[in-house]
C-alpha cells in the first residue's frame, strides 16, 4: 500500500491549507485514515483521524480549526487546516490502516508532506 500526500507548504498566520492524501495498492479495506504531525525535536502525534464509518476525532489544539474528511471511493483522506498558528508547523504524516487477506490489519505511512506557518 502506497500513500502519497499533497498541499503542504509555506502560509502566513491564520491562513489555510488542504492536505490530502491518496491510498493506492492492493488492500481490500481501509479502516482508518489520518494525519500525524512531528515538529522538529517532537515525536509524532495524532493531529485527526477518521474511521470508515465517517466518525472522526481530533487532537485538542486543532479541533476547532482542523476538518478531516474522507471518500472512500477514491481512498483519499483530507486534511482542511483554517486559522493556521505557527506552531502547526510540522512535518504531516499520512497514515492508513489497510486490511488485505494476505496480511490482515497493517499500518501505513506516507512520506511526509511539510507545512510552515510564518510570516
């Protein structure tokens, strides 16, 4: 399973950003598709996530400014990132939970898209 990424890049305080994210391989199912972020000298962490179902949960410093969405025909995840701080600044990670009956469950990672909040 592949995921590639697109839409990070560099945007002023309090602007926005689309990320999204494509899944592509040979998986008959994806349960869950997200997004991490990991700042220089962090670990990586949850920023959203949403479920096959449409059920989504956030982290807390983004719930009221981030929105994760997904098509499911298209296996693609996105990201609507509004009212950007520069602390969103981070490298995103694209992440999937993909089920084929070869390996079961798996874990995915896309490379990493980054995003810089700056004025």
């Amino acid at each position: 399973v592949q995921l590639q990424a697109f839409g990070g890049g560099l945007v002023q305080p309090g602007g926005s950003l689309r990320l999204s994210c494509a899944a592509s391989g040979s998986f008959a199912s994806i349960s869950v598709m997200g997004w991490y972020q990991q700042a220089p000298g962090n670990q990586r962490e949850l920023v959203a996530r949403i479920f096959s179902d449409g059920i989504a949960d956030y982290a807390d410093p983004v719930k009221d400014r981030f929105s994760i969405s997904r098509d499911n025909a298209k296996n693609t995840v996105y990201l609507q990132m509004n009212s950007l701080k520069p602390e969103d600044t981070a490298v995103y990670y694209c992440n999937a939970v993909a089920y084929s009956r070869t390996l079961g469950d798996e874990n995915y990672w896309g490379k990493g898209t980054l995003v810089t909040v700056s004025s």
